[in-house]
C-alpha cells in the first residue's frame, strides 16, 4: 500500500451544506459522560440496574423523544436528520478510485460528511471517478506517503477522523490451492490483509486521538465464510476470512475507544473486478446468478444503504459483527 495517493471528495453544494454545519457541528460523536435516565425511555427495571448508555447529544429519539415531548415542545423526528447523518464527519475511503469503494464514498457524501478522502493507487482518478466529479469535488493526490501519514495529515488538517472503509482489495485466481505461487499469495495478503490493517491503522489512530469514537468498516466477502463454488483463489479466500478476525479483533480492543470495527460481506456484485471474470467467461453471470435466490448479481449502489448505517450513529450498537449483503447466497 506504499503508493497510495490521496484525492479528497467534498460535497458539491458545499455552501448549502455549510449553513447546515453551524446546527449540526455539536452533534458527531458521542457524549462519553451522558448517562440514560430512566427519562430517556428506559423501564425503572433497567434503570435500577444502574445501567450505563453512551447517548449522543441529540438524545432522547424514538419513542423516548415521544414520551418526553408536550404539546408546546412536541418531538420531532430525528431517524434521517440525526442517526443517520453523516454531518460534519471526516472519513477516509482505500481503494476508491472506483467500484465499491468509489460508491461508498460517494454514499457518505450525500450522508452529508464534510469531506472524504480517497486513496487508491493511480496518481490521478479514473474514468469512473471523474464522472462522480458532476455530483462531487475532489483535491488533486497530494505527494503519496506512507498510510499512517496520510491518516495523521488528515487529522491535522480536519481535526478529527470519524469513518474508515477498507475497500481496496485485488484477487488473483487460475492455480490449484496445491502449486499456488508463494509470491502471489504473498501479494494478495499484501494488499488484502495487510493494507486493510494499516488503512484502519492510519484512521483509528486518528479516531483515538481525537477521542470522538468512530466507525472503520472492513470490506471483506462472502469468501471469508464460504468457498466460491468453482474458483480456485485460495489466496482471496484466506485473506478475506483474515479480514472477518481482524474486524472482530479491532473490534473489542477498540471499543472502549468508543471506535467500532465492523465487516461487511458482500456477494458477487458487478465491479471492474468481477467484470474481469463474467466477460470474459461465457455462462459465468448466469451461473454466480444461479448461485443465489434472487437469481442476479448485485449493484455497486446496493451497499450505499448499509455502509451509510455502518458509519452512522443509526448502528451505534454494532460491532465485532459482520454484515452480509449476498441476495441470498449464503441462505442456500
Ligand atoms: N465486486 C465484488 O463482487 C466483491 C465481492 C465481495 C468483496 N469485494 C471486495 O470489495 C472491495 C472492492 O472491490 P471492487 O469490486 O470495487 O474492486 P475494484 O477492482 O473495482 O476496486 C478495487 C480498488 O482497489 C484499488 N487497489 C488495489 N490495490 C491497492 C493498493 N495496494 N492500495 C490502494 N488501492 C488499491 C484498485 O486500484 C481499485 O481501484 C475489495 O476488497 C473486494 O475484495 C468485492
């Protein structure tokens, strides 16, 4: 991951969204001192256990928000402007140069983050990331560093790092598990395993130091858990189920960071990387189709709704779990 070069995605309307800044600012992250009072909602069974919640500053919601409002202050919804709003957040995106990647970046823009930051390994972006460009803005790569300076000059820069995605990933198939190259296994793990560890490195140490908590969400697969039926990539198979104990690992050492660490599995959706295979193969669509009971392949913009729940406060108590967004494959 030594060639990573950062590019910056902002909002378009950056103007509108500043007015919305000024309301918004206050409200990421958590309070690590609010304490639930049997006010905010909670049973007096629950209460009297003493029991301790991390509430953000715009609690109570929900039905506790109905409970505490009156008519002269009535409650008002809070699901879409609140939990799963990404205002004023900073997040750094590895491998979003294109495919999921680029479309998760894109999602937590229109969330409303301030700013996110792609890398990926191209100086400049693609076709892919200049067509985003009509909806986003993007800063030309800055001089490329090693990832943890990367993390640690946007964290200067920013003041805070709120949303990792480990996206960049490669997969080299076509050897039996027996003569798999030593050095191609060696490269996949590079980039597969140990660049997703350093990526979520270089923004949880940010996280951790500007003690807001934060959300880093680790794209490994459903190869993690299961083996694609008729591939031969025991490299891709290995490194992603590394990725489902890594997020689990970082998960519980990070947690009282107030950091959550989550995977998300997707099945076979159509990127560059699959495009790869299914063009080339006739009969390969039809059949990783079949593999699954809604008989297709996924969208890139299908992930757009869980990784915007990921990095928001909508999924504040997940973490250590694995996501899976497979139609179904992993059902059969
Ligand atoms: N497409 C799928 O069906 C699918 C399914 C499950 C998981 N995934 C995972 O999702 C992630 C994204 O996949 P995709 O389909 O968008 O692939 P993609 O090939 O379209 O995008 C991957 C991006 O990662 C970048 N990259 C590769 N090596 C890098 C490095 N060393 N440093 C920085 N960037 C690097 C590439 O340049 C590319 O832009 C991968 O981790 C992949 O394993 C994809």
């Amino acid at each position: 991951m030594s060639g990573v070069a950062p590019v910056k995605l902002t909002q378009s309307l950056r103007s509108t969204r500043v007015s919305r800044l000024g309301i918004v600012a206050c409200r990421a992250g958590f309070c690590s001192s609010a304490i639930a009072r049997s006010a905010g909602g909670f049973p007096s069974s629950v209460s009297s256990q003493k029991q301790k919640t991390f509430l953000p500053p715009y609690a109570p919601v929900g039905v506790a928000a109905a409970r505490a409002a009156s008519p002269s202050s009535p409650a008002t919804p809070t699901l879409f402007e609140k939990e799963f709003s990404l205002s004023d957040r900073v997040a750094l995106v590895s491998g979003a140069n294109r495919g999921l990647g680029l479309e998760m970046s894109m999602a937590l823009v229109e969330a409303g983050a301030r700013v996110v930051y792609c890398l990926d390994l191209p100086q400049t972006p693609g076709d892919e990331f200049e067509k985003v460009k009509r909806h986003v803005r993007y800063f030309l790569p800055v001089a490329a560093e090693a990832l943890w300076k990367v993390g640690e000059s946007i964290g200067n820069k920013e003041g805070r790092m709120d949303v990792c995605i480990c996206a960049a990933g490669i997969v080299k198939p076509g050897h039996d598990c027996l003569d798999y190259p030593a050095q191609m296994f060696n490269d996949v793990m590079d980039v597969d395993v140990n660049g997703v560890l350093y990526t979520a490195q270089a923004a949880g140490r940010q996280m951790a130091r500007f003690g807001n908590g934060g959300s880093i969400i680790l794209i490994a697969s459903i190869s993690g858990s299961i083996t694609n039926m008729h591939q031969k990539v025991i490299s891709y198979n290995t490194s992603k189920s590394a990725v489902l104990q890594m997020g689990r690992s970082m998960a519980c050492e990070l947690a009282p960071k107030h950091i959550r660490v989550n995977t998300l599995s997707p099945g076979y959706i159509y990127t560059a990387l699959t495009a790869a295979f299914i063009d080339s193969q006739p009969g390969l669509r039809e059949e990783w189709s079949s593999q699954n009971p809604q008989n297709r392949l996924g969208r890139p913009d299908e992930l757009r709704g869980v990784v915007t729940w990921l990095a928001s406060d909508a999924s504040t108590y997940c973490t250590g779990s694995d996501i899976i967004v497979d139609g179904g494959h992993r059902a059969w």
